[in-house]
C-alpha cells in the first residue's frame, strides 16, 4: 500500500465528503435549484448541463474511492501518463486524476 493507514483514512474522509456535497449539488439542480457556484462549474465545460457535469464529477469522486480502498496502486497517479501526483496534491483535491499536463484533457 502507497499510503499508510491514518493517510488513508484522511484521504477517504475528503472523498467521501466530496461526493456527499455533489451529490448534494446535484439533487438541488435536479429539484430545479440553482445552488451558489453551479455557474462557475457550468463555465469549466460549456455545453454541459448541470446534473450531466455534477454526475462525471461524482463518478469520478466514486472511482477514486474505489481505487483507495481496493489498495489499487493507481490511486494518487496520473491516468495518462502514471506519474504520481504527490501527497500534497492529494491532500488538495484526493479526487485527482491527472497531472497539471494532462489536467485540460
């Protein structure tokens, strides 16, 4: 395992809290709401309707979690180009799944 047990535990924590706010967001927007912030998400993927954009972020919330938990060593690594995405990213954004290169792809 690439991390120990109290970092792990902090890092499924944050995830966990990450997707307890989308899925949050997102039944706000699926009642009609338009929760504070939803605009400047909307702005990062034009086109894109709110629950579609807040689902890809809670699936991918979902499979780092899965990741994390399996012990899956690429949990914390680029899905591109597997190069680690250091402890101080992670602690950051846990849900990370590229590097600063392949960030906008």
């Amino acid at each position: 395992m690439r991390f120990d047990t109290d970092v792990t535990a902090r890092l499924r924590r944050d995830l966990l809290r990450r997707g307890s706010t989308l899925a949050t967001l997102l039944s706000q927007v699926l009642a009609g709401k338009q929760p504070p912030g939803i605009l400047a998400l909307l702005a990062q993927r034009p086109g894109m309707r709110p629950e579609e954009l807040l689902r890809i972020a809670l699936d991918q919330v979902e499979a780092r979690r899965k990741l994390l938990d399996s012990g899956d060593d690429r949990y914390g690594r680029c899905d591109t180009c597997g190069i680690d995405l250091g402890a101080a990213a992670l602690g950051e954004m846990p849900w990370a799944d590229r590097c600063p290169a392949h960030a906008a792809m």
